[in-house]
C-alpha cells in the first residue's frame, strides 16, 4: 500500500525490529487487518536500546472508504509492562497460596454461601476422610453433627463473640466419612464481597492426641494427690492407733472380767455386753488403721493370677453370702504370673468380691475375669457386679479412708483405702473402669512376671497352680 515492509516502518520508530510475522506470516496482525477489515492486536515482548524487557500491545485498526475497502491502518503501541509484572507477580502469588494451603498441617476447608465445599487440603482429606474430588459431593453441613453448622454460622454473624464474620479458636466436633465423631480445635471467617456473604472458611485441628495426653495428666495429677492423701493420713493413722489400743485394751481386759463375775440375770450384764461389743468394734478398726498405715515391704513371690483368685473365693468365711448370687469366672486359659505379696493382694480381692455383693444387696451376678490387656501387657483382674452402681459425686472419694456407704456398723470405710495402698506398695493400680445402673467394675493391674524379667526369682521356681 504505501510501497515498504513492516519492518522498514517499524525499525524507523521503534527499537526492536523482531516482527511476528518474520517468523510466521499467518500471524501477522496488519495483514489480518488488511484482509478482515477487523482491528486486530497483539502483545509482544521486546527490549529496549538498554536491553531491558518491556511489554507491548500493538493494536491494529482499519480506516474503510464508502465502499468498505481498506484504505488505511492506523496502529497503537501502548507499554504494558506494568500490568504484565503485576500480572506475574499476582500469578506467583496464587500459586504461593496454593501450595501454602495444601501443605498446611491443619485441615483447611472452605465452602460457598450454600454450602458448597470450593476448597480441601491435603490435611483436610486426612482428618474428615474424603477425597478431594469426594468433597465436591458433599455440603458443609455433613461433616458437623445435627445442627452444629448452623450453630457456627450464629457465631460467626455475632458481633460480641470474635466480632463479625470472625470466630476465635474454639472445641467443635466434626464426623469422618466413616461416621466416627472426632473432636477438634476450629477457628472460621465469613469472606465477604460487596459487603455480602459469598463463602465461609475454617481451619480444624484434630484434638485427640492432645485430650488423650491430658487425661492421663489428669489421672496422674489424681494418683499423685491420692498417693500424698493416704501417705499423710497413714502417718496420722498409725499415732492415732497406737495411742487409743492401749487404753481400749484395758477397757475389753477389766469389761470381761466384770462380765464373768456379774451373774447372767443382773440388768448390768446386757449393758456391759453393749459396751464390750462396741470396745472390739472400735479395736477392729484400730487394727484396720495399723494395717493400712503399716511400712512393712510386702513379702514378693511369683505365682498364677488364676490361683489368687480361686484361693480368694475360698478364703471367704461366710459362703452363704453366695446363695443368690451367681458367680461367672471368665479366667485366661493361658497362665498369667505377677510378681506381688499375694496375702496381700488376696485381701484387696476378698474386700472387692464383698462390696460387689453387698452392692447387689445378696442377690445378682458376680463376674470375675483374668486377661492381658493388649495396649499395657499387664496382667489385670476385674471384679464385676449387677449392683445399682457408685454415684457421680462418690467416685472421686471411694479410695479415701473411713469413706462408706454401707450402713453404721457394716463398715469402716478402710476397705478400699487399705486395697489401693496394697495394690500401689506392690506396683500396681486399682481402679474404677466402669460404673451405672446396671453394675460396677473395678480393675486391679500388675505388670506381668516373664521368663528373662527382673521380677522372676533366680532359682527359676515358680508358686504352682492349686
């Protein structure tokens, strides 16, 4: 048209003389415009006289005569450089994001104002137990139980809690594909645009571990402070003890040469008889007292937890107490040695067989199971009743001395202060693994005696099995 190629005109004005369509001459945007009579353009990368990179867009736009021809073209050449560097860095900035989300140790989820799950990390996939093209099919709401979802988003809209659209750290509880309900430590925003809720985000992290971590703080902390009560109450125990025995000696010693020379007839003798029986009622619980402050180490041997049991039973004077109750033995068939005073620990199941009954009122099933526990190794007994089960508010004091419920005259509430001290003198634990209205099971653990452990005797020799 005017008689000089592209590059003579552009070479005369600009620096770069590197056209597309020396390359490829279908890409030409002045000839596209010649031939369609349509504006084209095109962005082109080039470098100054310094060598510098900028960015171009060239847009071409036909000038038509009457009859619609070409006659001229008139081009535009704007830097973009700005807005391509910008462009750039926003894209390096998306692509940051991505990976910051997905490689986050907290589950990351967020879901569109209808619920709609839009994003699902890697943790999240983890934690909630779908996949991430799972999460596409299912709604927000199916992974809180009924109603939390809603109970969130109230949250989120009130100004006096973590201000609008914002919810601070706080315990939730959310539910796995496979339906199992999994506490969690949450925070969520509402995102906004144009002032209007458009999606919703939260960040969870799964607080298993960490509850499970403080749990056994928390029975630590209680063991220790159980252990501290009963060592100090011991102490005060045994001076106690020892300072009313004597006198009370004397009282039961003289009371019962009074009573034999009193004549069975005299009105004094039945008086005398009630001041007696209280007198060695008061001496059982003094002896009770020695027994639970006593010092002494226990006398350690290495026998079969199914021989301590069966020796228990039978060591039980009052056998009519059995009549009604029906005795369920669920014993280890594979032999199971401890190493412990087994008088001892014979007393502290004697006293647990006794209260099961008497919870049971003479009447229920009595279940006793000897096993391993797989998570411990440790050897366990369980002592099970059919009884009406221990209150809430007792549970924390039924291993405190003097501590009953049984009627004045049936106990003295030493029983299981005295089992707990026996059971932690021989490294052991007793505790309560379940209790209701249907029944009531303490567990006594021991760490098991094996073949090459410190606890097996030297010779080798071990109690046999009765």
């Amino acid at each position: 048209m005017i008689g000089r190629t592209c590059q003579d005109v552009f070479t005369q004005y600009f620096y770069s003389n590197e056209l597309p369509c020396l390359y490829s001459h279908e890409r030409c945007p002045l000839k596209q415009t010649i031939e369609t009579g349509e504006s084209t353009s095109i962005i082109r990368k080039v470098r100054d006289a310094n060598g510098a990179e900028k960015w171009e867009d060239r847009v071409f736009s036909p000038i038509l005569d009457k009859d619609g021809n070409v006659i001229y073209v008139m081009e535009s050449v704007r830097d973009v450089t700005r807005f391509k560097n910008l462009e750039k860095m926003y894209s390096g900035m998306q692509e940051l994001l991505h990976r910051v989300v997905h490689s986050s140790a907290s589950a990351i989820v967020a879901a569109n104002i209808k619920g709609k799950i839009i994003l699902f990390n890697q943790a999240a996939e983890n934690l909630f137990g779908y996949a991430a093209n799972e999460a596409d099919s299912i709604n927000i709401r199916d992974v809180y139980p009924p109603g939390m979802a809603k109970e969130i988003m109230k949250m989120l809209r009130n100004e006096h809690i973590g201000g609008p659209g914002k919810l601070h750290l706080t315990q939730a509880t959310i539910i796995r594909k496979n339906g199992e309900k999994i506490p969690v430590e949450m925070t969520a925003a509402i995102i906004y645009e144009d002032n209007q809720e458009v999606a919703s985000m939260g960040i969870f992290n799964d607080l298993r571990e960490r509850l499970a971590v403080e749990k056994k703080l928390q029975e630590a902390q209680a063991q220790l402070m159980q252990s501290e009560k009963l060592a100090s109450l011991g102490r005060l125990a045994a001076g106690v003890a020892h300072e009313i025995n004597n006198p009370l000696t004397s009282i039961l010693l003289f009371g019962n040469i009074m009573l034999e020379r009193l004549e069975k007839d005299n009105p004094q003798a039945k008086s005398l008889k009630y001041v007696l029986e209280d007198a060695q009622r008061c001496r059982d619980i003094i002896k009770g007292l020695l027994a639970y402050s006593r010092q002494s180490s226990p006398s350690k041997t290495v026998f079969a937890v199914n021989s301590l049991v069966e020796e228990s039973f039978n060591l039980i004077r009052d056998q009519k107490m059995f009549m009604n109750v029906q005795v369920v033995r669920e014993l280890c068939q594979e032999a199971i040695y401890i190493n412990a005073d087994k008088n001892q620990l014979s007393q502290v199941l004697i006293n647990l067989i006794i209260n099961a009954i008497d919870a049971m009122e003479n009447e229920g099933e009595l279940t006793c199971r000897t096993f391993v526990d797989p998570k411990t190794n440790k050897a366990c007994i369980e002592i099970s009743d059919t009884g009406c089960g221990i209150l809430e508010a007792n549970l924390g004091k039924v291993f405190d001395p003097f501590f009953t419920t049984k009627e004045p005259g049936k106990g003295t509430g030493l029983g299981l202060s005295m089992a707990y001290g026996i059971v932690n003198e021989n490294r052991g634990r007793i505790f309560i693994k379940e209790t209701g209205p249907k029944g009531t099971t303490f567990r006594l653990e021991m760490p098991q005696a094996l073949p090459g452990d410190d606890q097996m005797p030297a010779n080798g020799k071990i109690e046999e099995i009765q």
